[in-house]
C-alpha cells in the first residue's frame, strides 16, 4: 500500500494553493510525513530593463524574505498547531523545473499540487506549471481541482 512519507506541496499562495496544503495535511497526518511547502520566484530578468544589478539583487533578496515570511504566514493560519512538520522552502527559477527539482533532490514520495494558479488561465485548462509537473514528475501527482467560488 502506497504510504508517502515526504509530500511536497508547491505553492503560489493562491486559495488553491492553499487547499493543496489542507489536502497534503490530511494525508500527512494520516501517514506521519513531513510536507515541504515550496514556493519559487520566478526567474525574472530585470536586468533587461536597465536596472543597475544592485538594485535587481535587492529586489531578489526581497522577495526571498517576504516570500519566507508569507510561507510562515500560510503555515501558521492554515495547520494552526497541527503535529504534522512542515518545511518551508523558496527557491529561484522556472516554476516547474524547480518544483521538479525540489521533488528529486529530497526524495519525495507524493506532490499535491492546485490545478490552477494565480495566471488566471481559462477555467477548464490545466495551469502550465501543472501540467509539466504532472508529465515529468518521477513520483505520483495529486492534482488538486479548482474550487468554483
């Protein structure tokens, strides 16, 4: 019988995102894994713009540390207590390729991931950070739908 031990949840900190986590929660307690709560900055190539590189770096450094602080902020609203462990973690990039390497470099068993994220993408298309996990991921993939509000 299939029992993750390490689930990774990728979120954009989108309500979907957020159910994601609650799902991965569920099974988490079920199984006693760890969820690792991901979240990337997409690679943004600022210095295209004329930005000195200092100021492209601060920006980076930034959205490092807001995005940590928003990744405590979920955990704390969202498992409120809860026993399960959870490890956040922010990493720079291209979405999936980081998602996918984040899957292989701890070893993951299980990725609950939103069908749909902030990109405000048709309502019945997969978003396409989703959709080359899902292809390329080494292990399962629970997708998560979207929820009709």
């Amino acid at each position: 019988m299939f029992q993750p031990r390490k689930i990774l949840v990728p979120t954009d900190f989108s309500e979907d995102a957020d159910l994601a986590f609650r799902t991965a929660l569920s099974i988490a307690g079920n199984y006693e894994a760890r969820i690792f709560l991901l979240h990337v900055i997409g690679k943004q190539d600022l210095a295209d713009y004329c930005l000195d590189q200092n100021i492209v770096d601060r920006v980076l450094n930034e959205s490092i540390v807001f995005s940590n602080d928003k990744l405590q902020e979920v955990i704390d609203r969202i498992q409120q207590g809860g026993i399960v462990k959870v490890i956040p973690d922010v990493r720079k990039g291209q979405p999936y390729e980081e998602i996918l390497n984040e899957a292989s470099e701890r070893k993951i068993d299980l990725i609950v991931i939103a069908s749909h994220g902030k990109t405000g993408l048709q309502k019945y298309l997969i978003g396409s950070v989703t959709e080359k996990v899902m292809k390329e991921a080494k292990c399962p993939v629970l997708l998560i739908p979207r929820q009709e509000k």
